[in-house]
C-alpha cells in the first residue's frame, strides 16, 4: 500500500482526480445551503452522490475523493446525530465512493487501458467544520493541540472504512498539517501504510491562505512517511504553476494539484462565468504537468466535462 502511487504513476503518466462535487451537486439542483453542506446527501440523498462519481469515472478519473469533506462527529452531533449516528454516515462517504469504483469496474468496458480507480477519504480542514469560511483564512484561533483532538475519530473512522487513499485537503494553515502528521504517526499501526496525500489552499503562488510559505510546508512534510504526494488543490489557477516550481524546490515527492477553475462571479447575471481570455482546463493541466505536477483534477466548478477534456488534453 505504501507505493500505491508510484504504482500508478509507474503505469501512466498520470493520476487524473475527480472534480467538484459539492458546486457539482448545486448545479443539478441540489440545494447545500446548509452547515453540512455536501455530507446532507449521504444521509438526505446518496444516489445522487453516486452519480456524481460515477460521471466522474466515465470521464476518466482514476480517483475519486469522497463525500466526508465537511462530515465530522462534532458537525454531525451539533445537527442532531449521536455519535454512533455520526460514525456510520461518515463512514458511509467510503463506502458509497467503493461501492461506485466496484460498479464501474465490473463492465469489463471499462477495463480497457486503464488501472482500476481510488478511492480518497476526504479529510477536510476544521475551517469547515466552523462554515464560516475560515478555510479561506486558516485564522482559527485554537492549538495544534485542539486540532489534534478535532480530527482523531473523524480519521480513525474514515481509516476503518478502508479507503485506498486519505486527502487532507483545502488545509490553509500549517498548524492543521502538523496536527494531522502527528494523528497519522500515531495511527501508523492501523494505517497499514495507506499513502495519504496533503494539499493546501493558497491565496498566491508563494503563500498558504495563512500566509505562511508553501516552501516551508512542503519542506517540512517532505520526510514525513506518512505523506505520499504535496500539493494544493481549492486555489485560483493562476497561482498553480508557480505552486509547483516551489513545492519542486524542496521535495521529489510527488505533487497533487486540484484548483477550483477560475471563473468569477457574476452579481448580474447571479452566475459564474470563466475570466475573458482564460485557457481551458485541460490547457492549464498541460502547462502544470510540465512544471511537475503528477496528480491532477479539479475543485470547485469544474465539472465531469472538464475532467473529460483534460484526459484528451493530457493523452495529446
């Protein structure tokens, strides 16, 4: 398990990550003006979770990241759940992810020319937890302590539901990393090795939304055993390829890069729309895999189509 990465990137070029799913959700028409956000469905409506996963696998992910993003015992319980409650739909987010993979993977179709696809328990930041948008900010105002004791059972019980991969994603301080390296040495025992992936947001090409450097993150969590790929995913991305030139400069360790797809928000029109003049998706992966990124996918507003044409633009 250890390599299950470099397995695959040993096999091809490239591990294609899903895209969005919760702004994927919205734009079929579910409603996640809620704390919970995406994680209501695994209880309120997991088909429709599926199918997002499943468009995401016919387009031609070979990962898929989970539901669990904003799925937490504390959110959880704070909405009515017991605990119990609580483990079973977070351990749920998994599940669903692998009973989607197995599904696919059973139409010998979609056998032909590629690896069978991954499963990545979301680990989203403590920011959304909150819903207040300090996942943008990483201004948290607890230790690294208190962020140690936020994410123990969440991760223990993603980890017991046996997904191939962990994402500890949109992080956006460098407390939060630390917090989940020092959960991960603890769990190395029940870990079994699982490769787990760190990726933060960024708010430049040089800087974690906290402001510290991304450097010094990368630097940090590049002798860590636990940490299987480096990267940034939830960011602008204009900032991506620089991201890459310096998360480069101090790790060989394989980079992860999933941004949202840069469009802006429209007050008129109460829509997004891409900036003038902006390259596609696949473009822009183009030029990332030329400055060294290896795991590629998208984050909020990129859709199955977008992953679509970013394998074409990649097999190019």
């Amino acid at each position: 398990m250890a390599d299950l990465i470099g397995k695959y990137l040993e096999q091809q070029k490239y591990l294609i990550i899903d895209g969005a799913l919760g702004t994927e959700l919205e734009r079929r028409g579910c409603n996640l003006d809620d704390p919970l956000w995406s994680a209501r469905l695994l209880a309120d409506n997991p088909d429709m979770i599926a199918a997002v996963h499943m468009d995401y696998l016919h387009a031609g992910a070979d990962c898929l990241i989970t539901a669990s993003y904003q799925a937490t015992f504390q959110g959880l319980e704070r909405y009515g759940y017991s605990p119990e409650q609580a483990r079973k739909l977070i351990r749920s987010a998994v599940l669903l992810a692998k009973t989607v993979v197995d599904r696919f993977w059973a139409d010998p179709i979609n056998r032909v020319n590629r690896m069978k696809p991954l499963v990545a328990a979301s680990v989203g930041p403590y920011g959304a937890f909150l819903a207040d948008r300090s996942e943008y900010t990483g201004l948290y105002g607890i230790s690294e302590d208190e962020l140690v004791d936020f994410h123990k059972e969440r991760l223990k019980t993603l980890i017991s539901a046996g997904p191939d991969l962990l994402a500890c994603e949109t992080l956006p301080c460098f407390a939060e990393a630390r917090a989940l390296v020092r959960l991960l040495d603890d769990l190395a025992v029940d870990l079994d090795m699982i490769p787990v992936w760190f990726s933060f947001s960024a708010r430049d090409g040089q800087h974690i939304n906290s402001g510290e450097a991304v450097r010094d993150c990368a630097q940090w969590l590049d002798d860590k055993p636990c940490v299987a790929a480096i990267g940034i995913n939830c960011t602008d991305p204009v900032h991506v390829s620089a991201i890459i030139g310096e998360i480069r400069s101090v790790t060989d360790k394989p980079v992860v890069v999933y941004p949202n797809k840069g469009e802006v928000y429209n007050n008129l029109t109460k829509s997004w729309a891409p900036k003038p003049g902006m390259p596609s998706f696949g473009e822009m992966a183009i030029q990332w895999v030329k400055c060294g990124a290896r795991l590629i996918g998208g984050c909020c507003h990129t859709t199955p189509d977008d992953i679509r044409q970013l394998v074409l633009d990649l097999k190019h």
